[in-house]
C-alpha cells in the first residue's frame, strides 16, 4: 500500500502562470514549491539538478507531486521510476491556466483522485479523473481499504475482483462486524449491497466481510475479509528474550481472543526497551510500528493494573504490558494478560 512519505506535498511550476497557480495552492495548502532558476521567487525552491531529476528525487520523498504543464511532459518525467499503485504517491497535473486537475497517478491508493478534486475546488477549476469506480460513482475496495487502514490476503487481485464486479453492474455484498458498524458511516460504500446478517443474505455475487475476527461462517459464495488494524499489544519481556517466543506468545494471544493476524495495528513498550532485539524484530517482520512510552506515562496507570517489586526495580514501574495497552487502545483491553517465559503481553483494541 501506498505509505506517508518524510514530507506530504511537492509543487513543480516552469512558467509565470504555473507560479501564480502555485501560490494559490500554497496559500491553503502546506507544500514545498520548486521552479527554474530563471523564475526565482520568494517562498519558492530553485531547481538545481534539473527538472527531471528533481522530480524523480521528489517522487521518492513527497505523498503527493503536483505538476504545472503539460501531462506529457510529467509523464516522460516519472516514467522510470514509476513502481505501482499500492506505493507510489499521488501525481496530480495542472494545466498553466487553471482550467484543469487531473488525478495521473495512484488516484485510490495515494489519494491523488480526492487531492484533485480538492485543488480543483480551490483553483475553480475541473478534476480529471478517471478511474473507472469513480466515473460510474461507486466505490472500490482499495478506497476503502486505505479508509480504514485495513488488509486482505491476496489483497492485490481482490481489487482487481471486487472493483470489475462493482463497475460491471455485478452485487457486491459488504457486511460490518458489529463492533466495526459505527466506522462505516464515514466509508464511501456506493455499488456495494448492504448485508446486515451472515445467515440471511440476499443475492449476491461475492461478498466483503469487514472484521477482525480469525474465522467466519462457510458461505456458498467468493467472500473476502476486509481487516481493520485495530487491535494492539502492549509487551513486556526480560532482556534479550529471542523474538521467536514473544511471536509465539503474541500469537497465542491473539487466537485466543479470535482475532485475525492481520488485525494486529502496533506492539509497545516502555521506552527502557527501544533496543530490545525481540520487539525491534517482531514489528519489521510484522511490519506494523514499535510504539514507545516513558516510565513517567506508565505510571499514571499502573494502579488499574496488578504490580510486581521486580519490574519496579528493573523499569521504573510496577507493570508494563498493560499500562502500555491501556495507553494505545485509549482504555479499551482486552483479555487477560499473558504471562509466560519472562513476557508480558496485554492487548487492546483501539478504535
């Protein structure tokens, strides 16, 4: 999927008119704006090793990369180092007179179809977009996923699935796990057949199930899990445990609450432990963030939470996993607490 660069928002312009588009955008949008040496400007970067080169340099940097000119132009620009659509960030082109703002690249994944329209907007100026779900007015499923910071097995060819039955006039049911309900007020969800209950379905061609549990009924019918990154895992263990058992535990944890792998949002610890092999290697190979909190804030929890004299004298707190998990899922655990082997795992659900 596409992922957040160091800096959100690059601007190239070449021409006076390009300049004067981009200060309007700037105006009300944070962005960094680049052009030639011949058109300096305040408040603008100068282009030092080419245009071409920058740009390709700002697509490995910038969530989104906004164009002046010709599409042509920022096509042959990119084309090298265009990767695919769940990675690379928006591109949006502008035409110099502001008539114009078309979505080129990664429109549902880096946002670039939602960043047009805002930017059209702003300029009065037309969007261009022409993603298929779009232009029929239904939604997709890769939108929805990114929504909602969710994963799928195969998530890959079940966006090419889903998004051709939706535009091809196919039912497409979607179904909220209850506890995920409220969230699908905030969705785009045209084209797809609301489905209230998994023992009554009316009739469908596949069906998207959003949900974090592990397992769902057998149904005669193609079903894909949609899985929301909810769930998160305050852990505590004793100084180079090998990460092989925190997973273990970790997973053991989570199947016995029934939640899928993918469901898993973030482990933390104390920040006593921000070296810890264990954890450092458990979130690479998991490739969620490692979250970090002080003694300090886990103090002004651990009275909820039972306390033991060791981890008070190695940590500075009396427990760990669990003021951890209270912190990252905003009081919202659930479960027991796992101990075993020297490790600690707590987890929450955050919403």
């Amino acid at each position: 999927m596409n992922t957040v660069k160091p800096e959100a928002i690059a601007l190239f312009c070449l021409t006076p008119g390009g300049i004067a588009l981009a200060k309007r955008l700037s105006a009300v949008l944070p962005m960094t704006c680049f052009t030639s040496k011949a058109l300096a400007t305040p408040g603008f970067s100068t282009v030092e090793d080419g245009f071409v080169r920058s740009m390709r340099h700002a697509f490995s940097r910038y969530s989104v990369l906004v164009f002046i000119g010709a599409a042509g132009i920022a096509v042959r620009a990119l084309a090298p180092v265009v990767n695919d659509k769940f990675s690379d960030p928006a591109v949006i082109v502008i035409d110099e007179r502001g008539q114009h703002v078309i979505s080129l690249l990664s429109g549902h994944a880096g946002g670039a179809n939602a960043m047009a329209c805002y930017m059209a907007g702003v300029l009065g100026a037309d969007p261009v977009i022409t993603t298929a779900t779009d232009v029929n007015g239904l939604a997709a499923l890769d939108s929805l996923a990114f929504r909602l910071n969710a994963r799928m097995d195969g998530f890959r060819t079940a966006v090419k699935t889903i998004n051709q039955m939706l535009v091809t006039g196919k039912r497409v049911g979607l179904w909220w796990d209850t506890a995920l309900r409220e969230e699908s007020s905030g969705c785009d969800t045209r084209g797809f057949i609301p489905v209230n209950a998994l023992h009554t379905l009316p009739e469908l061609h596949a069906l998207v199930c959003v949900t974090l549990r592990a397992e769902l009924p057998a149904l005669a019918l193609p079903v894909y899990k949609l899985v929301p990154g909810r769930v998160v895992a305050g852990i505590g263990c004793r100084r180079d445990t090998p990460v092989r058992v925190v997973s273990m535990l970790l997973d053991r944890q989570m199947q016995v609450q029934q939640f899928d792998p993918l469901a898993l949002r973030a482990i933390g610890s104390i920040s006593l432990k921000k070296d810890e092999r264990a954890l450092i290697q458990l979130a690479e190979q998991r490739q969620i963030p490692f979250e970090l909190f002080s003694a300090d804030q886990l103090r002004q929890h651990e009275h909820r939470f039972p306390a033991s004299k060791f981890v008070r004298q190695t940590a500075g707190v009396g427990s760990v996993s669990a003021p951890v998990a209270w912190l990252m899922s905003a009081g919202q655990l659930v479960g027991e607490t796992l101990r075993e082997q020297g490790v600690t795992i707590t987890l929450g659900v955050s919403h």
